[in-house]
C-alpha cells in the first residue's frame, strides 16, 4: 500500500486528489489548519475515524510556517508521495497580503523541500505551480515559457518552481512541477470568479439578489474541469523520470464570455445585472493565458475531455442546485457522458467508507 501526504487537502484539488488516491488503495495523510470552525467540508463525506482498524485517512492539524514541524511530520508518516497543493491562491488577494502569501506560497514549498531532503529524499515531490508565472508573457505558453509574474502569487509560485527544480537538480530529488492553468469544479472556492459568477445566478433566479459586481472582464484564461487535472497530477508523480508539466486546454475564452455563457445557460440577460466594480481591479493584470498542453499529450497521454461550454453547464446546474433550485440538466448529462470514471470513483469510495462508519456505530 502506498502512502501519501497532500497539503491543501481541504481544498478543491486536494479533495478530489484524496478521493482518486483512496480508489487506488492508498494510505492518504492530509495537513489541516487548525481553526476554531470546521474547514474540512470538501472531504466529509470520505473522512473516516482514525480509530478504524482499516482507517485509511488521516488528517494532520499544522501549517507550512515551521520547518520542524514539517520535517517530524515526514518522518513520522514516511510517505511515499507528497502532494503540495496549499496556499494562498487568490490572486487579488496577494496584493492586499504580499508578505503572508510569500511566506506560505513560495517559503512553505522550500520548507516542504528541505524536509524531503533531510529525511533521505526518498519521497516523490509534487508541487502545484500555476499558470499565472507566465503573467505578461504571449500566449500560448508551456514549460520553456519565460516567467513573468503580474501578482505577489505569481511571483511566490515562480520562487516555489524554481526551488523545486533546485532541489531536483541540486540534490537529485525526484520533485516536478505541474504548472496547472485555470480549472473549476463545484468545489471551487466562493471567491473565485467562476463560483461568484454561478452562485450570484443561483442568488439571482431565488430572488435573493439582482447584482453581481466584477472587475476585468476581458481578461483570457484557459479553463479546464478540476477532476481531470487532478489525474494528470498523479500521472505526473508516476511518470519514469521527475519531469514538468503544464496542464490546460489550449483554449483562451474571457471572463466576460464565461459570463455571457453562464447567464445565458442559466436563461438569463447578464446585461441587466452585471456591474463594474473598480475595487475588484488587480494593480497589475495578466490579460492572456493559455497552455500549449502537448508535452503532457505526449509523454502523459493526458487530455481534457470537459471542454469551455460543458464547464458552465456543470457550474450553473451544482450551484443551482445547492440553492435548491431546479437545474438545467446538461451538467449531469456531461459528466456521464464525459468523466463516468469519476462519478464511479467518487461513488465507490463513499460506498466504502459508508459501510465502515455503519459496522463501526454498530459495535
């Protein structure tokens, strides 16, 4: 049985990557923040007593602040695969709290680094790059586009990239990057453009709201379904050489067209409700991104099924129904036809962990 350690497991990536490994057979270990409110929605429904005889999930409470702490947390689990999903991943944000999103964006994944090195540097290292390093560069870009980060994130996630291939090079690690472009899921954070979008058409259609206040609308991004990077993501860790990736469609769309697609899925005029709000501008902006995905065609045999319109679909028709309302329809329809993998691998692994918390409240 293999081992592995994500940090970030709360997050959207993380929950799916826990669900995928867990249909492996792996033993699955999760680093948690400790808050005074319950942060673990997205991995309820697989979370399991770590009492269990068959546990296979475990979540660890601690932060990216301490080498130390990383360093025994190594130690003690010995994973055999480290998945290094946490940070502070708004962009927009970054800019209000540069110094808090280097210290945990760029200094974690060095701390994570140093702890794989010392304890023997036998753990596979996987860290969650992102398109935005590219920021200013032309489009479309890959791994041997130049960085040119626009945001605090993209600039500690450039220092989190390089350090890895430092560490893979220097001291002979086998540490990769997966430079991820935009991709969405149910699961996104609210924050997010994408959700803000669905969740204020869902607000919309209730009655509870008639506004939706954005920023930059002519701003291009390649977007992709989560679940499916969440594959190549593990793909990446079990390719024969440590190797980088970029990962992304190599489809640009603005959000403006996201926009106009999903209010017009949803039956709506977005004309009538979206608003400009200058306090939602970044300082600085990367207009263009959009993957050249050919190296993880080739050498991964990777390419994403759920494609710009069928996204939408699934976002509006998840929100939609998480405000109880009907949904269109098609997003179901489209995951059944193009990801059913997923929806048996999520299911099994329920199925399973079910069964178990039921034996364990009969005894």
């Amino acid at each position: 049985m293999k081992k592995a350690l994500i940090t970030g497991i709360t997050g959207q990536d993380g929950s799916y990557l826990a669900e995928l490994l867990l249909s492996k057979g792996y033993e699955v270990h999760g680093i948690v923040r400790r808050a005074s409110t319950f942060n673990t929605h997205r991995i309820d429904h697989i979370y399991q007593d770590p009492n269990e005889p068959d546990a296979k999930l475990f979540l660890h409470h601690g932060d990216l602040f301490s080498t130390e702490w990383i360093f025994h947390l190594i130690q003690s689990v010995a994973p055999d695969e480290l998945y290094h999903l946490a940070a502070q991943s708004h962009v927009r944000v970054s800019f209000d709290i540069p110094e808090y999103t280097g210290e945990v964006t760029g200094l974690g994944t060095m701390r994570l680094l140093e702890a794989v090195r010392r304890c023997g540097g036998k753990t596979r290292f996987y860290q969650a790059s992102s398109s935005e390093i590219f920021g200013s560069a032309a489009p479309p870009q890959d791994e041997e586009t130049e960085f040119r980060p626009r945001s605090p994130y993209a600039a500690a996630k450039a220092y989190a990239h390089w350090m890895t291939r430092i560490y893979r090079e220097g001291y002979g690690l086998y540490a990769v990057n997966g430079i991820l472009f935009n991709h969405e899921s149910p699961r996104r954070g609210e924050t997010f453009v994408t959700r803000k979008v669905t969740r204020a058409i869902a607000a919309i259609l209730s009655g509870k709201a008639d506004s939706l206040f954005l920023g930059n609308l002519d701003a291009k991004r390649d977007w992709g379904y989560a679940p499916e990077y969440v594959e190549a993501i593990w793909k990446i860790l079990q390719h024969d050489r440590p190797d980088d990736f970029a990962l992304g469609t190599g489809e640009a769309h603005s959000v403006k067209e996201f926009v106009e697609g999903a209010f017009e899925y949803a039956g709506l005029d977005w004309t009538r409700h979206v608003k400009i709000s200058e306090r939602y501008r970044r300082p600085l902006e990367a207009d263009n991104l959009v993957a050249n995905p050919q190296k993880a065609q080739e050498k991964l045999g990777w390419a994403p099924k759920v494609g710009f319109r069928d996204l939408i679909a699934i976002l509006v028709d998840a929100d939609l129904e998480l405000a109880g309302l009907q949904s269109r329809g098609a997003g179901k329809a489209i995951l059944q036809e193009k990801v059913p993998h997923w929806n048996h691998w999520q299911n099994s692994v329920t199925r399973v962990l079910q069964a178990r918390k039921g034996r364990a409240a009969e005894h």
